[in-house]
C-alpha cells in the first residue's frame, strides 16, 4: 500500500501519518525526518540542504527529491509506505510520479485532509509550549494548564513560538493555497485523491481514512475485473 497525506498546517496530519502507518504496517515517510537523517550523517544532499535551512532560504526541490528517492529504494518500503510532507508542489508530484514508474509503481492513495481555516488558527494559534520541554505542549482552550503560563508536568514556563501567531499561520496558510493545494488536484485527475474531513477525534478521522482507503481499493479491483 502507498500513500500520500496531505492537508494544511494545523490539520493534524503529523499524528494521522503515524497512527496510519502504524495501523497498515507499513513505513512513515517524513521529510522532516529525512532531513535531519540526512544532515545528521553528513551526506551531500544533507550538507546541501543543511545550507540553504542555515540561510533561511526553503530547500531546493532536486535536493528534496533526491532524498525522497534515496528512501523509496530502501528494502523496508517494500510492503508500503505513507509520505508525509512530500510533495510539497506540483514539481515534486511531477518527480514523484517519475520515480514510482521506474518502479513499475503508483500511489494507491491520496488522502487530503479538509479543515476550515478558523479552525486551523484556532488550534495552532493557541498552543503553548515549555520552555524545558519542547513535549509538553498545552492549548489555552482545549487543554489548559491548571496555572496559566506554568507546565503542569514539570513548572516550566510556556510560551508561543513565533510560526504559531495568528498572522504568521495565516501566511502559512496562503502558502499551502498555493504551492501545495494544486497537488491534491493533479492526484485527482489521475483518480486516487479522496478528500477527508479532518475535524473531531483523532480516532474518527483516522476511521474516515481507512474507510476510504477500503473504498479506493474496492474501486480498483472493480475497474480491473
């Protein structure tokens, strides 16, 4: 099973990939942890995208793809694979697509996750972080600390980072508009991309997603009968 998760910031898709890919048994592709690996270790594409993230400049598409590529010729990704974050644009979909028919390949399914855009404010713009623990995370309406401003878990202060105010998460927000979006619309036309709505429990999302991929996959052996 391949699949692509895709949705704006603040949808929850960071915690739907996990539990997602925990659920099919298959790999969690992040791009996020694909950097850090890769800079980690010092390679060339890490050491190219170390510069550009150094210089506050976004990571060139060649160099995000070459490591997406790296990975996906890994053994583990064999039985499947869920990508989060990748593709970021229509370029990367565009070379993804190359790199899967060079494998005799396709993507079986893309889940986007729908969210209106208050709601996407409200959960990023209200989450609050301790200073001594960047994992003790807090929301000043949905789960408050008992004293405001203090970590319940271990005293320390929180406070909001700078990406989480309203103006910069509705900049993030334009961005997604108009790199990212277009993605879900290039996937549509080949026929795999199901939109999901992402509000409520993690739970009920995730079973939207598995519903729809069950769907997808009843769709499929029915076109190929």
């Amino acid at each position: 099973m391949r699949i692509l998760l895709i949705g704006p910031p603040g949808a929850g898709k960071g915690t739907q990939a996990v539990r997602l890919a925990a659920h099919l048994s298959i790999q969690h592709i992040s791009t996020g942890d694909l950097f850090r690996e890769h800079i980690g270790q010092g390679t060339d594409l890490g050491q190219n995208a170390h510069t550009h993230i150094h210089a506050g400049l976004l990571v060139p598409d060649e160099v995000t793809i070459g490591m997406i590529n790296e990975r996906l010729a890994r053994p583990d990704t064999e039985r499947g694979f869920l990508l989060d974050g990748f593709p970021r644009n229509c370029v990367q979909a565009r070379a993804l697509d190359g790199i899967l028919a060079d494998s005799d390949s396709k993507l079986d399914a893309v889940l986007d996750l729908e969210i209106p855009e208050d709601q996407v404010v409200g959960r990023i713009s209200g989450r609050r972080l301790c200073r001594q623990n960047h994992e003790h995370i807090f929301h000043v309406d949905h789960s408050p600390p008992e004293v405001a401003g203090v970590c319940d878990l271990c005293g320390g202060g929180l406070y909001q980072r700078e990406d989480d105010r309203e103006a910069t998460v509705r900049q993030r927000l334009e961005v997604y508009r108009t790199e990212t979006a277009p993605v879900v619309g290039h996937y549509r036309a080949q026929g795999v991309a199901t939109t999901i709505p992402a509000h409520g429990q993690v739970q009920d999302v995730l079973n939207r997603a598995l519903d729809a991929i069950g769907r997808g996959q009843a769709d499929a052996a029915g076109t190929s009968s």
